[in-house]
C-alpha cells in the first residue's frame, strides 16, 4: 500500500513538472466544433451558386455529410443508394441535409459545380443542397477527417453527433445491413427529445482532401 | 464457312474465358498477398500458422489492428473450415504513416498477417480445402478496398509435417510481434487527457536507443489520439511515456494497452503492454 502511494505521488510530481513545460498546447479551440456546443457557424456556396449560412436552418435539424464521390467508402453508400434513401427520407421529416467537399482543387473528389450537378442527377441525390468548402475552411472548423464523416446539429443549433456514418467500419456495401446507423440514431433520438447514446464515434472513410 | 465457325469458337471461347476470370470479388492490383500455412501435413489436435503474405507496391500501405486516425485493418472469415479451429490475426508491430492532416498506422513494402489454427483431435484423415474471404484496405494519396478469397488445402494425417520455407517465413514475422515476456511493469495515471506510462524494470535488455525512437501504439482506437505528438524520458530505472487520451475514450481510461515500438540502433523491441489503474 505503501508503495502504490509512494509511485501515486510521483507520478504526480512527474505530471506536474511535465505539465509545466508543456502548457501551450491546443489553444483556439472556440472556433472548432465540439458536441455539446453550439455548432460553428458558417457560409458556404451551393453547386448552383445560392449561398447557405447555418444560421438560416435554426428551428430544424441538420445533418452535415462530408462528401467525395470517388472514395470507395462514399460509393459504398451511394452505390447502394442508401446515402440516397437517408436524404429523401429525412428530407421529408423535415431534416435539412448538406454534403459538403472539402477536396481541393486538383485533388481526389473535387467537382466544378457542372460536375456536382451532373453528380446530384447521375447518383439521384437528394440533398437539400452540395456546397463547396474550397480550400476546406469549415472542414478544419469541423475537423471533418474522412469521407463520409458526419455530424448532426440539433434545432437548438447544438451540434449532437460528430463521427462515422454507421457502426461497421468496411467498405463492402454487404456491410450497411446488420451495422449501427450512428446519424439515424442520433436524429431519432434528437427528434424525440431524448439524449443522443452515442453522440461522438471515430469516422471512417478515405482522408478528406484538404 | 471455316471463318465463320473459327469466329464463333474464338466467341464461345472468350465468354467462357472471362466467365472464368471473372471474380465477384476484385483484389488489389497494388498488394500481392499469397496465402501460406507452415505445416504441410497436420495431425488431428495439432495446431499450426496460416499466413497472407503481402507485398506491398512501393508508396502504398495496408493497415495494423488500430488503423489511426483513418484506415481499416484487415478481417478474414473463413469457410469449409469446419473440423478446424481459427484463432484471431496476429499483427507484426506497425509502422506509422502521416496521411494528410492524419496520422495512421501500418505496412508498408511485405508483412505477414498470421491465424493460429488447430485440427479438431476427432478429424478423420484426408484432403481439407479451407477458403478464406480477406478484406482489407490498400492506400497511397486515395484508397481502394480488396476482397480477396483465398483457398489452401491442408492435408491431415498421422503426424505433423512442417514446410520448411513457410516455417521460416512465420518465423520470421513472429519475431515482429509484441513481446510479452519482457519483465518490465506497467503502471499509468490519466490528468485531464494527458496519460502518463511508466514501465519500470530492468531497461538494459533493451540495448541503446535514444527516447525520440520510441513509440506507443494502442490496440483499440479508444484509449490514445494517434496524432497527438508522444514524449518519452528515461531515468535510472523506469522509462516514461507522455500520451493524449482518444477523443473516442467513454470516460478516463481504466485499461490502457498496446504496444511499444523502439527502435534501437541494434534492431526493433516491441513491447506488448497490458496496464489497468
């Protein structure tokens, strides 16, 4: 007992004398999104050149989906077209669902807003809008790592889910049945009023393309 | 009408060539994974290695157990395997690798992901034919998922007979995993996201390394952010390792395991590391 109090105390003192070189670190954290807090705040351009602020969708639910058609992991969904059946069906509760690239310019899944558009009718997409996050300003506000990588920002304005699209991290479309959907749960919950279970999961997908 | 004839036979011999090359499951044009079991011959109630070798082109990486910020490790299901058991994938230590904004952990140029198996004792002798489904994900600067099956024949019999070149091979990749049998004690605190580990022991077996050499990697991706930048300081008899906590932990971390990659001047220690608080 002795010991373990002894070795407690100093790894304490370690800590502490650690702590004390190191303090600086990860600062300007108010502008990044957090769950729990009020989700930051932002103006982007759709493919049809309409400007959308978050602020314009107060009183409604969100759902942000990182995007890039060429990522296995976005064709997964959207070869299946459940990405597809998630934004009609959503679209019709009320939900209003932006796909975001963040890919730059010359990068894997950057699109004209032409190629968007051709995109949007091609895959049948039902988005309430594609916006254009070049070069990738409100990605990094939202730490969006991967294609997919999605978040769910309640009428409040308080962002409730921030992570993977489902609870099965593999690129086999066999593997959307029988996983988790984390952003259906998030909305059901949120929707009715109860706490989001698991409001924070680690995406998965290809690296966003900043 | 000879032409014509020769045509049609060129026809019918082209569908049926691509109906034979033709997979439901494309693997990768950039690993080459050949599968490998390190006994040839297996007595009921022994057990044995499979292996996937894989080679991995130049630029391109596969990815360990805890892939990282990104990635996906490798899973394998098996079929026709009955009369046999299959034990979880053995991962050699990774490697790690900066993906844009991201940082992640795995193989790059050849490794050996190993599945001990045994012959149920009751398995009569004969010809087995086991396939297994690999799946797994191959990046450069983008990512393309494999599905692969891959089918091996083992033959059971009166005594186990080992394939010499395949035994090497395991062996040589069984070198590459954590060690457990390394006496040094584990022991960590967590203070508001930072995580403290410190193994204590004898430290000479180690041999020489300097502290920058040295990196932790967590089994799951729940208990240490993998880009957050690792510090390690060496005193008289316990080597410290300073950690961040996951974004993804569900609470301050109770267990904390994985392994530690040093990499010495004489070679790499790995260390596999199991504390709770």
């Amino acid at each position: 007992m002795k010991r373990i109090a002894l070795f407690t105390a100093l790894l304490g003192l370690a800590l502490w004398a650690w702590n004390g070189t190191i303090a600086t670190e990860s600062a300007s954290t108010d502008t990044q999104a957090q769950v729990g807090q009020p989700a930051p705040i932002f103006t982007l351009m759709d493919s049809n050149g309409n400007s959308h602020s978050l602020d314009d969708f107060l009183g409604q639910h969100v759902v942000l989906e990182w995007l890039n058609h060429d990522c296995p992991f976005v064709r997964k969904f959207y070869n299946a077209g459940e990405m597809q059946r998630l934004q009609e069906y959503y679209a019709e509760q009320g939900v209003v669902w932006l796909s975001i690239i963040s890919s730059r310019e010359g990068e894997q899944g950057y699109q004209t807003p032409e190629e968007i558009n051709a995109s949007i009718e091609e895959k049948n997409m039902r988005p309430a809008a594609v916006l254009i996050d070049e070069p990738g300003e409100v990605g990094r506000m939202y730490n969006a790592r991967t294609t997919p990588h999605m978040f769910v920002i309640n009428p409040e304005g308080v962002l409730v889910y921030d992570g993977a699209i489902d609870s099965n991290p593999s690129a086999n479309p066999a593997d959307i049945e029988g996983a988790e959907n984390y952003v259906v749960a998030a909305l059901s919950a949120s929707m009715n009023g109860e706490e989001v279970a698991t409001p924070t999961t680690r995406p998965y997908g290809c690296s966003v393309k900043y | 009408m000879i032409r014509f004839s020769t045509i049609l036979l060129f026809f019918l011999f082209m569908m049926m060539a691509s109906s034979l090359v033709a997979q439901p499951s494309p693997g990768s044009d950039h690993v080459d994974v050949r599968m490998i079991s390190d006994v040839s011959v297996i007595s009921p109630g022994d057990s044995g290695t499979f292996g996937f070798h894989m080679t991995i082109e130049e630029g391109w990486h596969t990815y360990w157990k805890n892939p990282g910020d990104s990635g996906i490790p490798a899973r394998i299901s098996w079929s026709g395997a009955d009369g046999f058991e299959t034990g979880e994938i053995q991962w050699p230590w990774p490697e790690t690798f900066q993906e844009e904004h991201l940082i992640t952990h795995g193989y790059k140029n050849e490794t050996l992901l190993m599945v001990p198996f045994s012959a149920n004792a009751d398995l009569q002798p004969g010809s087995y034919e086991l396939t297994a489904n690999l799946e797994y994900l191959v990046c450069e600067k983008v990512c393309l998922p494999a599905f692969e099956r891959h089918n091996i024949t083992i033959e059971v019999g009166n005594e186990t007979e080992y394939h010499a070149g395949n035994r090497a091979l395991v062996s040589r990749f069984t070198e590459k995993l954590p060690e457990a049998d390394h006496g040094l004690e584990p022991a960590f605190t967590v203070d508001e996201g930072t995580v403290l580990l410190r193994l204590t022991g004898d430290l000479t077996s180690l041999g020489d390394f300097d502290p920058d050499d040295i990196t932790f990697y967590a089994y799951t991706d729940d208990m240490i952010e993998p880009s957050a930048p690792q510090q390690a300081q060496l005193d008289d008899d316990a080597l410290w390792l300073k950690l961040q906590q996951s974004r993804y932990a569900p609470g301050t971390l109770t267990e904390l395991n994985g392994v530690v990659v040093i990499r010495g001047s004489e070679g790499v220690t790995a260390l596999d590391i199991q504390a709770s608080r």
